[in-house]
C-alpha cells in the first residue's frame, strides 16, 4: 500500500521557476494545494499511477524504469524536459529529425498556473467566495477567459510532448485527452 502523503511532481519554488511570473507573497500551502489538484486531474490520468509514483520518488533518474517503459527511456527528457531522437512507432510523423520536450514538471506548473488565474484569489469565508479588494490591487475582468485557455492551450502541448515521448517507449500507447470542451454552433 503507498502511503496517502505522497509526494509531489514539483514543490512551490520551481513552479515558480517552470510557470510564467508570480509574486512572491503567493502562499505556497496554497500552491501546493493546486499542485496536488493538478496532478490528480491531468498528470496523473495521461501518463498513469505507475510512472507518477517513479516521477515522485526520491530520486527517480536512480530509480529502475524498465517494468514501465522500454530500453533507452530517459527518465530525465520525460520529467525535466530535453531533446530526442524519435524511434520506433511513436505515432509522431517522425521525420527523422531531433524533437523537443519540455517535461512533466513544466506542464504540470502551467496546469497550476492557470488553475490559479481561474481562482483568481478567491477564498471561502463563512459568507461564501470573496476576494481581496483594496486600494492597492484590483481582480482583473477575464470574461471571455482569454489568459485561461491560453494557459491551459500551453498546459496541454506541454503534456502532450510528454506523451509523445513516453510512448515511444510503452506497449501500450496512451492518449491526451483534453479537459475542456469547445462549442461551435453551425447554422443559423
């Protein structure tokens, strides 16, 4: 049985090393929060428990990968990002020149970044969801969720090159699904 304290994919300091610009007094219990949320609803269904248990063990370029993936998976390339050579059927077009991924960890920190631009500050408090509003900050007005979906739209790319690359290396290939849903209305 693994133990319920597992731990995480990336910790506060380098999703603000991996994510677009944040500031320096967000709460990390609160960034730890989403990162554990993220990691729960796009990590962990895309790449599977086996390889998220290996990405968060204490030293996983040390750990053995080779129940999960095949001979010449980097473990590195897969979680911090990195250049490859494309081998095999990876269903990539591959056309013989060198790709690019940039990780696990970098994906994972724009999840939790746009998790945090949907958020947009609000806490709960005995009267419900409110926000902070002083003479010194204001929320910004994203009705149409312009910064959102161009976060997520990175988020998932990111993700997908992971993918791309882990199954390379896999049996069995698996499949980014995305998490939002795209309305086009046809006709009149």
């Amino acid at each position: 049985m693994y133990n319920e304290k597992r731990q995480l994919l990336i910790w506060p300091e380098q999703f603000r090393e991996l994510a677009r610009p944040v500031s320096i007094h967000t709460d990390d219990d609160e960034i730890a929060q989403f990162i554990r949320e993220c990691e729960d609803v796009h990590i962990i269904p895309a790449v599977g428990w086996p390889t998220m248990k290996k990405a968060t063990a204490t030293d996983p370029c040390a750990e053995e990968w080779g129940e999960i993936y095949d001979k010449g998976f980097n473990p590195v390339v897969l979680l911090d990002g990195g250049e490859y050579q494309p081998v095999g059927d990876c269903g990539c077009n591959a056309s013989g020149e060198m790709r690019y991924c940039n990780g696990l960890r970098k994906a994972l920190a724009y999840f939790v970044y746009a998790k945090m631009q949907r958020n947009d500050g609000s806490i709960i408090a005995r009267a419900g969801a409110m926000q902070h509003n002083d003479q010194y900050a204001y929320h910004t007005n994203d009705a149409e969720l312009k910064r959102y979906n161009d976060t997520m739209d990175v988020a998932e790319k990111y993700l997908a090159e992971c993918i791309e690359y882990a199954n390379m290396y896999k049996p069995v290939k698996r499949h980014v699904r995305g998490t939002r849903c795209r309305v086009h209305v046809v006709g009149d």
